[in-house]
C-alpha cells in the first residue's frame, strides 16, 4: 500500500539505513516533502549515513533551506546528463545537461573519498517507467561513488523503481517507498522481472 515520506519512520527502523538515494519531484507545489525528507533522514540513516538528494536548480535555496536543521550539508554533486537529453526550463531560458545531488550527513562523514561528479551514459535519459525517471547508467554511477556492497540503500520516492533496480544488482539491501500505487507496481515489476 502506498506510503508517503512523512509516515515512512513508523515503517523503517531509526538508525537502520546507510544511504538514502532518491529523486523526489523538482515542482514548487513539492517544496514540503523536503522538509519530510529531512525528518525522515534524520530517523533512519546510522550516525554518518548519508542522504543524496536529487534536485532541480528552480528552487535549490529552498530546498536547501529545508534540509538544514536535520542533517548536516557535505557537499554538491554534479550528477552529468550528457547527449540531446537536456531538460529545457523555458521560465529560464535554461537548457540544462546537469542536475545537482545534495549529499547531507547524520553527524560526520567518515566514509572512503568521493568524486563530485557523476555521470549518465550518453543519450540514457529513461522515462520509460515514470515520467521523471533517472536512467540506471547515472544511477549507477552514484551508487558506487558512495557505497558498497551489502549496504541498506532506502528510496522514499522510488517512482519507477531505478534506484531499487540498481541496488539489487549492485548487491546492496534496498528499501523503498512512495504514496503512488501505481509506481509501487511498477517498480515491483521490474523487480520480479529482473
């Protein structure tokens, strides 16, 4: 059944999960489930687990300005959109071939050295299971920047199920959400499917 981020805790043990990776929806109406996400990160990550949050650029102040408070800033990723793929903001005249992954820590960061920049494959931009959907070559390319094998990777927005596709291929444990049945049997899908 369908689970929002703001109830998600009651379903996801505190100080259970390493990384959260996700992808919540970039619009201004959606600047609230931020500030869930937060909360929900500071319940379950372990102490130095990290959330990497993807987010469009419209309104990265404000989203910036929910997560502090709850989680401690590390740094900016670059995740890279190479290709004809390029999202184009007309409000801004923008044709962007990049979008930022804000990684915030639980307490401190004691991890392995990290690359701030990650990269899709040429042309890989994948809408085939959500409209929003991240590719699994970028994907990918995050998951192993930050993580290892045997890690709890959690998705409170999991969409089209990208990021539980490459966790389990990748051999880590995942956990996932989202208050969309229809993304939830989607995902589920391509889970039994693979």
């Amino acid at each position: 059944y369908p689970v929002s981020v703001g109830e998600l805790a009651a379903y996801v043990p505190a100080a259970s999960v390493d990384y959260i990776i996700t992808d919540p929806p970039y619009s201004r109406e959606f600047l609230p489930v931020y500030s869930d996400l937060a909360k929900f990160a500071a319940h379950a990550l372990k102490a130095g687990g990290s959330l990497l949050v993807m987010v469009g650029e419209s309104y990265l102040p404000e989203v910036m300005a929910r997560l502090n408070g709850h989680l401690k800033y590390q740094w900016l990723i670059c995740y890279l959109t190479p290709g004809g793929q390029a999202a184009q903001l007309w409000e801004r005249n923008v044709n962007t071939f990049w979008k930022p992954v804000l990684w915030y820590v639980k307490g401190s960061y004691k991890g392995k050295w990290v690359g701030d920049v990650v990269e899709s494959a040429v042309n890989d931009n994948d809408k085939r299971f959500h409209e929003w959907g991240q590719s699994e070559s970028g994907i990918a390319d995050l998951m192993q920047h930050f993580t290892e094998p045997g890690d709890v990777i959690c998705d409170p927005f999991v969409g089209g199920g990208t990021v539980a596709v490459v966790a389990l291929a990748l051999g880590r444990q995942f956990i996932g959400a989202d208050k969309d049945s229809h993304a939830i049997a989607i995902t589920k899908g391509r889970l039994q499917a693979g």
